[in-house]
C-alpha cells in the first residue's frame, strides 16, 4: 500500500526560507530531495495541496504550482481520484556503481579469463532509470496503445499464445511469415519465412552470429566506435585478436582501411542504415565494397539494422541484405519500435546456415517464449505495427527538433556540440576534449537524468567525449528540464 505523506513526515522539508523569494520553487526542491533521499518513495501518496499549503503557511496556489512543475518533469503524477503521487517509474534502481565481484574474484574463484570478461560486461550493462534521456522508454505516445493489451488478453485466454508445450526452436511460424513479410516491404530484405529465426533481440542475434560465423582464430572487423553489444562479445572470445576495429568516416565503415588491417576476417559487424552512435548511413559505394570484399574472401556480413524504420528526412536506406542475401546475416528488433522488455526481435541469415544458428539457438534458451511472439504476430498482421511506426516516427520527429533548439539554446558551442543526423532515437552530444563524460554520466545521474558516455564505445586511444541522449518517451517538458540540468552538470563540470 503506498503511504500517505504527511508534510511533518519528511524531515527534508526543512523551513522554507521566505527572504529568499519563488517559495513554489522551493516547495518543488523539496520534494525532489525528499525523493532523492528516499523520505518520499516511488508510489507514496502526497499531501493535497491544501494540507500541504496550511502545514508550510503558505498560500495553496504555490504548493499547486510547485506540484504541476514536479508533474511536468515526471517526478510525481497525478490520477482524477487518485491524488498526487510520486511517480512509479522512479522506482527503477539508479544504475549500480559498486562493483558486484572484481575480475580479481572471478580469477581466485580459479575461473577462465572469460569469465573475468563476463563479469566485466555484466558490471557495465545495466538498465538506465526511465527518466530523460533512456533511450527507448516507452511511455505516453511511444507506448503501444490498449490494442497490443486486448490482443495480449484473447489469445492468452483462448488463442495459440495460451499455454503450450516446447515449441519451434526457429520462432512461431506466425512470427516468422510476419517478420518475413515486414522486412521485405519495409526494408528490401530479400528472405522467406523459413530463414527467419526469432530473437530475444539483436543482443541475442549479435551473441549467435559470433557463435556461429567465428572459428577460435577468427578475426572480425567492428565499427571504431560501435555499440557496446557487439564489442563486448568479441572482447569476451577467447582469442585475443578477434576483434578488429575499423574506422569510420563521413561514409561509415571505411572499408578500405579494415582490409588493411585483416583481409582475412571472417566476418565483418555493422550498421549500415545508421551507423552507431554516429548516425551516417553507409554510402553506395562503400556498400559495393563491403561485399564484394566479403565474396572475395568468403566473409560473412553482420548487418544491425537496429532503427532504421526512424528516418526523418527522405526513406530508410535499403538493407544492405538485399544486395548480397547470401552473404549478409540480417538482424532487427523491436525494441526500438515496440518496447525493449518485450526481447523479440529476429535474425534472417541465407538458407545455409538456419540449422547452424538454430542449434546454437537451442543450446541458449531452446527458444523464445511463445505468448508474445503470437500477440507480435497478430499485431503485425493486423496492421497495427505498420500505424504504430508511423506515430512514433511523427512523435520522435518532433522530439528530436525540440530537444536540439532546446540545448542548441543552452550548451556553448565550445562546451557541447551535436552530431548532425535525421534518424533514430537518439542523438549524440561531443563534449570539449577536456571534460570526462564518464564523470558526467554520473554527475547527472545524481540530479535524475540517465545519458551514456560515448568514450566506451571507441577503440583504446581513439575515444571522443560524448553522451548518447534518447529523445523518445518523455514530454517536451520533461526534456527541457533535464536538458537544463545537464547543462548546468556540463557547465559545473568545466569548471
Ligand atoms: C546498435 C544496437 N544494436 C543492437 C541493440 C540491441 O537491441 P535489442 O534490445 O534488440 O537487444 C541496440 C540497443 O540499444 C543497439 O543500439
């Protein structure tokens, strides 16, 4: 049961100090830190404002305004009957900073070095909080409406996502011939139903992809930077050497640079719709490139296709799959369009190498959980999907723009700048070589504000500060608060 809260009940209240003027804005700051120091807990009922505005002697009006700010920044939310609260999504944990064992515990616990990477990863990889700027946060417009719930309901209750014994390791037939169907209209993927395998998303498909393609001495060509997905899988192979990171310029992956350094790689992994973080799409040329290195040296190519369906200007760049459909394994998700906790999304790889990845499949989780994969099915099929891409794309559209006039406004040029780009959900803001965005990270994760640091995903002494910022999710408003606040943690910081 949340508790109601009494403004005696929360010592950081404090008095308010009336000389200094904008007592509403003190009330707000108060709440914050009765938030941030857990007096308050996601959930917990507020006073009204008028038990509120009679306890500090102040006139109602400012505690109302005090909680329509809080509201406006996602901190409380407010339900007709319900009252004031604050709001659920806090309750995600903050992003751990203390280290759950050290590498040197899993090297006394006498376990292989891969374990120590293993570690290392499950240390890095955790959750941001839902609060600006998560990417892919699905709240409000971004949130699949009550048809995916009703959908979800019939065919649990009735329909083949009710119980069921083991199923196909490849994914729900349904599935597949939708996924089959949607790639090939949408994205030029040149694939039947029977080369899709379900995922539990791209981290999945990326993790079975280097199990399958990669001997013990391969090596693999990475973008420099790239997602810290894929190049902590290749960090985490045995061999030393398996990962070889290729710049990329203007045009994205420059290829001419990674036959320099491993003509031989077995494989190479990228985003060519959307480079990642930077946001380029591979150019013509460079993709001619891609593959006919790849054919001549009998490489595979590992195309993320991980948002492209968020173009802007113009429409997505076709696969590069459609090309080369024997020579590319395709992979996508719908964690981007639908929600990240859904872990559903699908690799297409050329008909060869189905058994290859299915039996790895099998060795992993034998296969998907079937219910939601059945509710996708019907939700693709029934068109929904497809209206459901068109509004978040209008959503995220307007978001973008409003987030960089907002901190175009705030940040100097020589302090912050952002990467140009017209897609995804995210975007990227470059920092003065001397700030530590890694300090920042954290700095504003202190004031309720989740960013990632871009220096992780560049090769050793390659790194650029940064931070990745998600623009879906959240209202104009809350971005604008928090793009305030990380302004004023970047400005702090240069100090
Ligand atoms: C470039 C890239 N690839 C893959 C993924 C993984 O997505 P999924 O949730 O499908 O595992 C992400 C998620 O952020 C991403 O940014």
């Amino acid at each position: 049961m949340p508790r109601t809260a009494q403004a005696a009940e929360m010592p950081s209240f404090g008095t308010l100090d009336r000389e200094a003027g904008n007592l509403s804005r003190q009330v707000a700051e108060a709440l914050r830190e009765a938030v941030r120091k857990g007096d308050l807990r996601p959930a917990d009922a507020l006073p009204s404002t008028r038990a509120l505005a009679a306890s500090l002697q102040v006139a109602r009006g400012t505690v109302v305004e005090a909680y329509e700010q809080l509201i406006a920044e996602g901190f409380l939310e407010s339900k007709a009957g319900a009252g004031t609260r604050v709001a659920l999504a806090l309750a995600e944990p903050p992003p751990a900073r203390e280290p759950r064992v050290t590498s040197s515990q899993a090297a006394q616990a006498g376990l292989p070095e891969r374990a120590e990477a293993f570690a290392r990863i499950g240390r890095e990889f955790k959750p941001l909080p839902p609060v600006p700027f998560a990417i892919s946060v699905p709240t409000g417009m971004t949130a699949p409406d009550d048809i995916w719930r009703r959908l979800g309901n019939r065919l649990r209750a009735r329909g083949p996502a009710s119980p069921t014994g083991y199923a196909d390791p490849q994914g729900a037939l349904a599935l597949r011939e939708a996924i089959a169907d949607y790639v090939r209209k949408s994205r030029s993927v040149r694939c039947e139903a029977d080369q899709v395998i379900v995922t539990s998303g791209t981290q999945q498909g990326l993790f079975l992809a280097s199990e399958v393609l990669l001997g013990p001495r391969d090596q693999a060509w990475v973008e420099n930077p790239a997602y810290r997905g894929v190049t902590a899988i290749l960090e985490s192979l045995p061999h030393r050497d398996a990962m070889v990171r290729v710049p990329v310029d203007a045009e994205g992956l420059d290829v001419e640079a990674g036959i320099r350094l491993a003509p031989k790689a077995r494989a190479a992994f990228v985003t060519p719709s959307h480079q990642y973080p930077l946001g380029m799409p591979l150019s013509m040329a460079r993709r001619a490139a891609l593959l006919a290195w790849a054919r001549s040296a009998h490489a595979w190519v590992v195309e993320d296709d991980y948002d492209s369906e968020l173009r802007y200007e113009g429409y997505p760049f076709p696969a590069l799959q459609g090309l080369a459909p024997d020579r590319v394994v395709y992979l996508g998700t719908f964690s981007k369009i639908l929600f990240p906790s859904l872990r559903l999304g699908y690799v297409v790889v050329p008909p060869n190498l189905v058994d290859a990845f299915c039996g790895a499949r099998v060795l992993m989780d034998r296969h998907p959980p079937t219910a939601d994969q059945h509710v996708l099915a019907a939700f693709m099929t029934e068109g929904h999907l497809e209206r459901h891409v068109r509004k978040v794309r209008n959503v995220y559209a307007e978001q973008r723009l409003g987030l960089i006039e907002t901190l175009e406004a705030l940040l100097p040029r020589e302090l912050a700048w952002i990467e140009p780009g017209d897609q995804g959900m995210h975007l990227v803001l470059w920092l003065a070589a001397r700030l530590d965005d890694r300090q920042i990270v954290q700095l504003a994760a202190d004031e309720g504000i989740a960013v990632r640091a871009a220096s992780p995903m560049f090769a050793a002494g390659t790194a650029r500060p940064g931070l990745i910022l998600g623009f879906g999710g959240f209202s104009s408003a809350q971005m604008k608060e928090a793009a305030r606040r990380l302004a004023a943690v970047i400005a702090a910081a240069a100090k």
